[in-house]
C-alpha cells in the first residue's frame, strides 16, 4: 500500500491510499476556501454521565447536492472539489464539517449554568473516507482488493489516529442511505477520533469487567463460542471470522462479524485475517441488499479498544444494522427506544438469520 500525503487549500490534510506504488498525486487543490471551520465543544450531562458534542457550524454542511456537484468525487475541469486528483483509489481527509477539531479555542462557563455541566472544547478530529472514485457504486460493489485497500487504510488511520494527544478513541462507520441520514451519496464513511471513551463502549467494557471477574474468561469470546455453538443465527462462518445476528437483537436487520480471535483494534489483524473479513463482508453486503430487492440503508460500525484502557477486555467487531423491518416499512426509534432505551425488535433473530443464510449473492 502507497500513501501519499497533501494539503487541501484551506490546510487539512488529505491522504491517498493506493495498491500499487506507481500512482502519482501531486495536483494542488486550486480552491479558494474560507477559513477552516471547527469550533464545537462538549458538555458533560451529569444525569447520565455522559459528554455531548455541540457543533452549530455543521448546519451549514452540504447536503444531497446533485451528482455533478458532488464534492467528494474526482476534480475535474469546472468542478473542483475535496479531492483535487482527476482519479483515486480510496482517500481519506479531515472533514471540512468537523463534530471535533484539533484547533480548538477554549471555552468558559455554561451559559446560565448552574454548576454541575462542565464545558470544554471539542478537541478530536474527524475525516471522511472514499471508498472509490465511482459516484454511483457502493462498498458491496467494491472488489475484494479494494474492499483489502479500505480496511488497510482504516486500519493505517485508526493507528495514526491513536497517537494524537487527547485521543481517547477511534471509531470507523459508514452510513448508507438516505433513510439513515446521508447528506451525500457518494460512498464514503467517516472516522472519529473522540477525546472520550463512547458511552456505548464504555457500557460494553463494564460488563466485560465484571464478567471476567465472574469467570476469568473474555465476554465477546464467550458470546461469540455460544452462537457458533447454537448455530443457529449463525449466518456464515469463514477460516478466521463468524457473521451472527445476535439473540438480543436490536434492529430488525443486525448481523455482528467477530474474528475468532481476540484482537483489540484493527491494526492488529494480521494479512489473513483481513484478506478473510473482506471476502465475508462482501458476500454479507450482497445478501443484505438481496432480502429486499433493493439498496439497503445500513450503519456499519467498527467496535474497537479505547486508546489507553481495556485493550486486554475489548475485542474487534464489525457491528451493522438497518432500520428497515420490512421492504416497505422503517423502524423508527419511538417512545421506549428515544426516551427509555427499551428496544422493541418486531422481527425474531432467528428467522433474519435463516433468511440471510439462504440467500445467493448473485442468485
């Protein structure tokens, strides 16, 4: 893998990842850009003890703009855009629209407050990944070299993320679909460096702890001999890696892929291991958008261990999930999910599984 790194116009670095080493990248970004833009905070919410980001800048974020004005494809002559190469393979570059930024102001009081919300800057940084220069494809698309490309870049950013002072966590998704809530078509994902361990993986970890001291065994380990036991939510199962809806699902369209190793974070799958996830996730994505006929909208979202803790309880797990119960109908996050985080799931795991199972790609 080749990287090649650069600066856009107003100062954010962009990076190009190709397979070979012959490409060159060396066109300038000829735009003229504002200054950059990153001044959010966050807040602690001491009810739930957890920090909320606060970043009013992203209303003016672009949103669904036409393909011919799509920002995050290839420039060419009259539509300049955030990737100043005629072509790429897979590039990655610090949102122009950041939830956090590495130059942060810093913050005072909360307005009005009252004592017990502390308020800091938004320190982080967040980037954008194209997954492919092709406006109209999508991951599922991807061959399993370049599938291998985005991994290895993700795995690269995760790395050089981590090294960042105030970096508590990365964290790599990718929204699809507009039911999800993409403002931009394009396939691409986004990467996330918190300077806080996530509530979601902070809960995760807490009863891993507590599980370890019950039994001295690893939680994730344990959950996923139990499914390949069971087998049957067992969607597929590879060399080095097993794709599960698990019993307790949430979303009615929720499949967890595991390594059968404990890894902590994703630069520590070996070339295997990773060559193996590509050609299962591929084969899953296919399945996925055949259940209905059409493009599924889906979060896929990589759980990894926190920068500095719990590297020997966290265990590497692709986690994703659709909102679509049926192939008209959403499920929408009502009453008992938004203000009590009661999920109420209206389709059995069992039955999601053994659908998925039979599915061909390609059939």
């Amino acid at each position: 893998m080749k990287r090649t790194i650069t600066e856009l116009a107003d100062g954010r670095q962009l990076i190009y990842f190709d397979e070979g080493g012959g490409a060159v990248r060396d066109a300038a970004d000829q735009r003229v850009l504002d200054e950059r833009q990153g001044h959010s905070e966050i807040r602690f919410d001491p009810t739930r003890e957890e920090w909320v980001a606060l970043a009013s800048h992203r209303q003016t974020r672009t949103h669904l703009p036409p393909a011919d004005q799509c920002p995050l494809c290839p420039s060419r002559d009259g539509q300049l855009t955030e990737v100043p190469s005629a072509d790429y393979e897979v590039v990655v570059f610090e949102n122009r629209f950041p939830s956090f930024a590495s130059e942060m102001t810093e913050v005072g009081g909360v307005p009005g407050g009252h004592g017990l919300v502390s308020r800091q800057p938004g320190f982080g940084r967040c980037e954008v990944i194209c997954f492919t220069p092709d406006h109209e494809a999508s991951f599922s698309s991807l061959s399993p070299a370049r599938a291998r490309l985005v991994l290895d870049a993700w795995a690269d950013r995760t790395a050089e993320l981590s090294r960042l002072p105030g970096v508590e966590q990365v964290f790599c998704f990718e929204n699809r679909g507009e039911e999800i809530g993409v403002t931009l078509h394009h396939p691409h994902g986004q990467i996330y460096a918190y300077p806080f361990v996530t509530p979601r993986s902070r809960q995760m970890l807490a009863a891993a702890r507590r599980y370890r001291k019950r039994t001295f065994g690893n939680l994730f380990a344990a959950v996923l001999e139990a499914e390949q036991h069971a087998a049957v939510r067992v969607v597929r199962r590879t060399k080095h890696w097993t794709a599960f809806v698990p019993a307790a699902a949430r979303w009615p369209l929720e499949v967890h892929l595991y390594p059968h190793r404990q890894v902590p974070d994703l630069p520590g799958l070996t070339d295997p291991e990773r060559d193996d996830f590509c050609e299962l996730y591929l084969d899953l994505l296919h399945r996925l958008d055949r259940l209905y006929d059409s493009p599924l909208p889906y979060i896929a979202a990589w759980h990894q261990a926190p920068v500095r803790t719990d590297s020997d309880l966290a265990y590497l797990h692709l986690e994703l999930f659709s909102i679509r119960r049926a192939a008209d109908k959403l499920k929408y996050l009502a009453g008992s999910e938004s203000a009590m985080g009661v999920f109420i799931n209206d389709v059995a795991p069992e039955s999601v599984a053994a659908q998925l199972r039979d599915l061909e790609p390609g059939a």
